[in-house]
C-alpha cells in the first residue's frame, strides 16, 4: 500500500495555504491567571474587613469638632490631622487583629487572619505604614499637631498590645478617642485646652461603647449595657443644653440700673436712684426704683417698674440661636440611634445583640461629633459630620464594622 501527500485544502484549488493556529497558552499559566482573578475581589474584601472600612466614617468629626470647639474654621491644618487620624485608626485596626489573632482563631475563626485570608506578617506590617504616616502627616500640620498625635499614637499601640484586655483598656480607648478630637483643636489653632470640654464627652461615650464590646464575643452581664444607656442619657443632656452666653450689662444683670455717686462724697456708693427728666419749670425728682424716663412737656416725669422686654436678643435665654436648636436635634438623633440597641443587648446580653449594640454605639459617635460641633456655634461643620452617618450605614451593610 503507498502512501500519498494529500495537499491542504487551499493548496489542492491553487489557493493561498491556511495559516496555521496560534499557539494555545499553557494550561498551567491559564489556571493561574484565573485563579489570580477570582482571588483579587476576595483579598480586597478580606482587606476591608481587617481595617473595618465602614468605620472610618466615624473618623473625620473627631478633628472636624476639635477645630469647632476651639471656635475656629477648619482650614489646610485641619485636613492633614484628619489625614493622621484616619491612618492612626486605621493602624490599630490592624494592629488589633494582629494582637488577637489567637484569641480570634477560637472565637471568630472566620475573621481574616484566622482563615488565612491576610497573613499576620501582612497585618503587622500595615500597622507599622499607617502609623508612620499618621505621625508624618500630623508633623505637617505643625508642632502641636504631632505633640498630641505622638500620644494618641502610643495609646493605640498600647491598648492593642496589653491594655485590652485589663480593666484600664474601656479607658484607655476612651482617650484616645479624645486625644483624636484634640488633635483637630492643636492642628487648627495650636491649642486644645479649649476643647478639652468636648474630647471629654466623646471619650467618656467611647469608654461605654467599649465597656459593651469586651462581652461581645461570649456575652455576658446586662450592667454594661445599662451603664451606657445611662452614659447615653447623660451625654445627651450635657450635649442638648447651651448656656446663654454672660451678661455683660450690671443692669440687665440686677434687674437695677447703676446707682451714681452723691455730690460731694467721692468713691462712696450711696442708695440714690436714678435721674429722671422733667419739663421745664419742674424739678427732677428721684424714686428708689424708678428707671430713667422722659416725660412730655407739661407733665411731671413718673417712675414705675421696668416692663419686660418683648423678646429677648439673640444669644439670651428666651431665644434659642439656631446653632442651639441644632445641637438638640443632633443630640436627640444621638440618643435614638443607640437607645434601642442598648436596651436589647441589656433584657438579653447574647453576641449577637451585644455586637448589634457596639455597632450603634460606634456609629452614633457621627451624631454626637455633629452635636459637639453644633453646641459650639459652627452648624456648617455639624451639618458636614452628621452627612457622614448614612455612608457609614450604608457601608456598613456590606463589611461588619465590628
């Protein structure tokens, strides 16, 4: 039997010859870069939920109501130290799981670093950038800026790395949540001893919501839900109320005008009343508590007691300022947001109502910030802070922010 060459099909009709197929990738390096693709959402995603993204959100205010405490606009300082207080955050997220991630291999096994998502080493390292950036960014800010940040820096690390887990941790993330209010008071203006007052208050919601938290993995008493129920209520108070500011006038300060001095006996302050006008021909007279009047011509001038004003000017009492009346609605919506969690998480302290719990209570720190800031006097950053809250629900839906 002989073999024959059967020519190509276009080289037996005389046309052009076929051009032969490219070369196929190897099925080992296809699988890889399918593999490669399927893993990237995953690792982001895994990512997102080591840094608890939706958190952030809750960053911003503290610097936001810093600056407004100490009564100034937010201006380029203030930005570089919300830059440092969202890279300093951040770090202890990190940071946080790196330290427990056996503790979390037992109790959340399905957190990043125990399923193997993040390698510890990853985390660590992360820790370490952000808070070197924080540091470097408050640097710019100016001197005093990094004086507060260097602290806040130091009880992040801290309390991740041995204060947690002590009864000083509840007080020792509840300061450095108000050194992070100071930080935004010492990057605008270069002082915070006024807004000492307000990273008071935030620091002391700080330390209840994490009172709750250290119970949120097993559960536990319904004390610590109670006492930031009732932390809530006194915050919410403290935040609502805005005093008038101080009166000036001795006289509105009284209820008496001035008495002058009597002719005659200089730096003696005797009991007489004030001067009155009469008309021509008529002599002035005098009454105790009579204030100073202008009688028309041909009558005698009459003293009677002073008649209330019809309204009170802005900035008294009788007259909330807008400012005012939007530190209490802020204030209330504080109060709303953490109320109910709270009070389930206490009738039943099970992880799952306690963890529901310090989610509200991290996300109503939006709402309290706003509420510093409206109490004092600067409704624009308020409003700015309080738009944050329903991005942080949002998000919040997709990552856990616990």
């Amino acid at each position: 039997m002989t073999l024959r060459h059967v020519p190509a099909a276009g080289a037996a009709r005389g046309g052009p010859p076929v051009p032969a197929a490219a070369p196929q990738a190897a099925p080992a390096e296809a699988t890889f870069q399918a593999r490669t693709e399927r893993s990237r959402p995953r690792r982001r995603r895994a990512w997102a939920e080591l840094l608890r993204l939706p958190a952030l959100f809750s960053v911003p205010g503290d610097a936001l109501a810093g600056a407004a405490a100490a009564g100034a606009v937010p201006n380029a300082r203030t930005l570089l130290a919300i830059g440092s207080s969202l890279c300093l955050y951040e770090a202890g997220m990190a940071l946080n799981d790196w330290a427990d991630r056996d503790v979390d291999a037992v109790e959340r096994p399905h957190r990043p670093l125990p399923s193997g998502r993040v390698r510890p080493a990853a985390a660590l390292t992360a820790a370490c950038l952000l808070t070197g950036a924080g540091l470097a960014l408050a640097a710019r800010a100016g001197r005093p800026a990094l004086a507060v940040a260097a602290p806040l820096a130091a009880t992040v690390w801290a309390y991740d790395l041995g204060l947690k887990h002590t009864p000083a941790g509840p007080v020792a993330m509840g300061a450095a949540r108000g050194l992070d209010l100071l930080l935004g008071a010492a990057a605008t203006i270069g002082r915070t001893r006024p807004a000492a007052p307000s990273a008071a208050l935030l620091g002391t919601h700080t330390l209840a919501v994490t009172t709750v938290s250290r119970q949120e993995a097993q559960g536990g008493s319904p004390l610590a839900p109670l006492a930031a129920l009732a932390t809530t209520a006194l915050l919410t108070r403290r935040t609502a109320y805005r005093p008038a500011p101080p009166i000036r006038d001795p006289a509105r300060a009284t209820g008496h005008e001035p008495r002058p001095e009597p002719a005659g006996r200089p730096g003696h302050r005797g009991p007489a009343a004030p001067l009155t006008t009469a008309p021509p021909g008529h002599p002035a007279r005098q009454s105790p508590a009579a204030p100073l009047t202008t009688a028309p011509t041909g009558h005698p001038a009459r003293s009677g007691p002073v008649a209330p004003p019809t309204a009170a000017p802005t900035g008294q009492p009788g007259r909330p300022e807008p400012a005012g009346l939007l530190a209490t609605a802020l204030a209330a919506a504080y109060a709303v947001s953490t109320a109910r969690p709270y009070v389930h998480a206490a009738l039943n302290p099970s992880p799952p109502l306690t963890q529901r719990a310090v989610g509200a209570g991290i996300r109503a720190t939006v709402p309290l910030q706003a509420a510093l800031a409206a109490r004092a006097g600067r409704p624009v950053p308020a409003v700015l802070i309080a738009a944050l809250a329903p991005l942080g629900a949002r998000f919040a839906k997709k990552v856990s922010i616990t």
